[in-house]
C-alpha cells in the first residue's frame, strides 16, 4: 500500500507538538493534500482518464468549457460589456478548463477575448507549473486569491470540484451531542515519534470551536432529534464558508458560479446517511479510509449547497440560482450538439466515442447530478431581471 513516510513523519510531529497529542480531522486532511512538499496536491496528484486517480468534466473533451464560455459570453453582455471583463477560475487543474474557455473565446467573441483579463487562482505548485506550460501562449495570469484587492473584480469567479477538496471537520453523536473526531498517533510505546512510520487513530473530543455548532443554526438542521441515531457521522466544511466571504469581498460587481457534487443540507444531514459523504480516490477506485495511501490519494466530501447559499447571503451575495450540470449544459446548447452527431463525417468508432463523452456530462447518475450554484453581487435591477441561459427551463 503507497504512502509518504515524509509526510507521515510531519503529521506526527504536529502531533506530538498539538495540545493533548491530537489534532482536528480538518488539520489532518490540510497537510495530507496540502503540506507544500509532500501533500497530495503539492507532488502526487494525478489526473486524467488514463493513469490517474479520477477525472472531471473536462477531462471529456472541450464541450464542458465551450460551453462555460456561453455563458460567460451572456455574463459580460449582461454586465453590459465593461472593459475588463475578469474571469477568475479557482483550482484550474492542469490548465484544460482554461484552455478550453478561452480557445473558444478567441474563435468565436474576439471583442471579449481582447478585454477578458483571465486569472488563475491555483494552490499546488505542481499543477501550477503544468498550468502555465500549456497556457503559455494564452493570455492568462497567477495569483493568490487573498492578493486580489477587495472590490476589484467585475465578472465572474467560478470553479469546477474545487470545494469537495476543502479540508473537513468531522463529527459524531454521541449520547445526543456534538463530538468533534481527532486524529492521534497510535502508540506502540512512551514516544510517539519512535515509529518509522507512524500509525493514525481517531479519538472524539469537545468541539474545536463554536463555528461548528453555529453551522447547523446557519442551515436549519437540528442535531438533537431522536431520528439521529448513536454514533451519526458527518462532516462540517468551515474552509468553505472562509473561502467564500473572500471571494465576496474581492467580487464588485458579477457572479460567483460554484460546480461540484453535493446537496442541499437536508439531504446532507439526513439521518439515513450516517457515516457522511467522506471518499478517497486512488487510481479511479474510490474507498472510505483516509488513513492509507497518506499523500497519494486523494480525499473529498460533497458540497453543502444550502450553507454557500446563506453564508453568501450573509456576505452580500444575492442566489440567482442552482440548477443540475446536466440541465444547465443541455440548455447551454449540449443538446443541439448531440442532435449534430448524426450529421458529422467521422469513423463509427469516432462518432460513438463523441456520443458517450457528451451523454457522460449529462448523466442523472453521475456528472450530470452534479450542483450548479449561481450567485451574484452589485448588479443593477436591469441586470437582474435578465435570467442566465444556463439556468433557464429546456423546451
């Protein structure tokens, strides 16, 4: 089984220097895909259909960001063409989803694509240099989300499985109440660091903070009913809502377009769902155990769509929607493409091939379920009454 005894080692020592030897699931999930030399993110991601550990939209071809980039078109016409118009996509991957937008922004709007002031926003280091090899002829440029000066942007901030990758907080009921889940070293003798490579258990304890208790009032859910039973389980993403308040604060006037896989927080929490969303992927096989393959899987939760929805609220961004990926792309024009398939001169094989690509991005079962949350900041009464065509009813 593939592990980084490196970054083993680390978890251990912050550890050991914790109070009460311990640390919040939330730190663990931090180091184990973000520590800047040996997370997941930082040196062993991998990412594509073939050889790597899962794949998205993009991976499918260029019809997902093609299509993206209709929607951006109808933003800046809305927004009434300013001069520039931002599109800041955050977790970029390896530069495909970026690619993809502006290639087609510079077939298909010139006039957009001379003022589109393109930004990334990527925390690993190592997508980031893949990123700018393939994006080296495009106009596009890096930098921290906490750079970008507040009220700056006047366009779109948007991502595509970005927020499932936030570091969670997990918890469980325990005779009725909230009990936080630590991650420990398991000791084989009076040192915790005497093992080459350390072991991790859970332990429960108190609540970090507040935040997580307040959480539930943010999304209407009530912990203390008798339909929860001992031992429920779940995860609380804070990082999300941390996230969102600064994307808020950055964006003037536009839309904040959010793609991932989740629910709404009464599905999330429902009580049947007791051991929470948690998943691990490795070489497209995806488990439940966090605590194998340290640093060379990857590790996600679904997404909260009621809590960016009244957190935004909270930080003055206004809901204009949320739809499923598979609606929103039909409507976009995903279905006038598959109609063109049987018009196009390509080998059976070739035709077939494109067919299941494009039904794979609609799939009730799969990409297609995935959330589509649209939110907005400082447009005007004239702007608001002009609906997105993304999220309109099919015909």
């Amino acid at each position: 089984m593939a592990f980084n005894p490196a970054l083993c080692l680390a978890i251990a020592n912050h550890i050991a220097d914790s109070p009460q030897q311990r640390i919040t699931f939330a730190e663990y999930m931090d180091m184990v895909l973000y520590n800047p030399e040996h997370g997941y993110y930082s040196s062993a991601v991998k990412l594509g259909l073939k050889g790597g550990d899962f794949f998205t939209s993009v991976h499918l071809g260029a019809d997902f960001g093609e299509l993206l980039a209709v929607q951006f078109a109808q933003m800046w016409e809305i927004l009434e063409r300013p001069v520039p118009f931002f599109l800041v996509e955050m977790g970029a991957g390896q530069g495909l989803l970026a690619t993809h937008i502006l290639t087609y922004h510079q077939r298909h709007h010139p006039d957009l694509f001379a003022i589109l002031e393109y930004v990334i926003v990527e925390k690993s280091p190592t997508l980031r240099q893949e990123q700018q090899q393939r994006l080296r002829d495009l106009p596009v440029r890096w930098c921290n989300l906490e750079d970008i000066p507040p009220n700056s942007i006047t366009g779109c901030f948007f991502s595509n499985e970005l927020v499932d990758a936030f570091p969670v907080h997990q918890f469980t009921l325990i005779g009725g109440e909230l009990r936080e889940i630590y991650v420990t070293v398991q000791k084989k003798g009076e040192n915790l660091l005497s093992q080459s490579t350390p072991s991790f258990i859970e332990v429960t304890g108190e609540a970090s903070t507040p935040r997580l208790a307040e959480y539930f009032d943010l999304v209407g859910i009530d912990l203390t009913q008798s339909v929860y039973e001992e031992g429920y389980r779940s995860e609380i993403n804070l990082a999300a809502l941390d996230w969102l308040s600064i994307v808020a604060d950055r964006l003037q006037s536009g839309y904040v377009l959010t793609i991932d896989y989740g629910y709404p927080a009464s599905r999330y929490y429902n009580p049947r769902r007791s051991q929470g969303t948690l998943q691990c992927y490795y070489q497209h096989r995806h488990h439940h155990n966090p605590y194998v393959n340290i640093g060379q899987q990857d590790i996600t939760a679904h997404v909260d769509f009621t809590a960016l929805e009244k957190w935004g609220d909270r930080c003055g961004l206004n809901l204009v929607g949320l739809t499923q990926q598979g609606l929103f792309l039909m409507v976009l024009g995903l279905s006038q493409r598959i109609a063109a398939l049987s018009h196009q001169q390509q080998s059976l094989s070739q035709l077939l091939q494109r067919r299941e690509a494009l039904h794979q991005l609609i799939d009730p079962s799969g990409l297609g379920s995935f959330g589509v949350l649209v939110q907005s900041k400082g447009l005007t009464q004239k702007q608001i009454s002009q609906p997105l065509k993304g999220l309109t009813v099919p015909e």
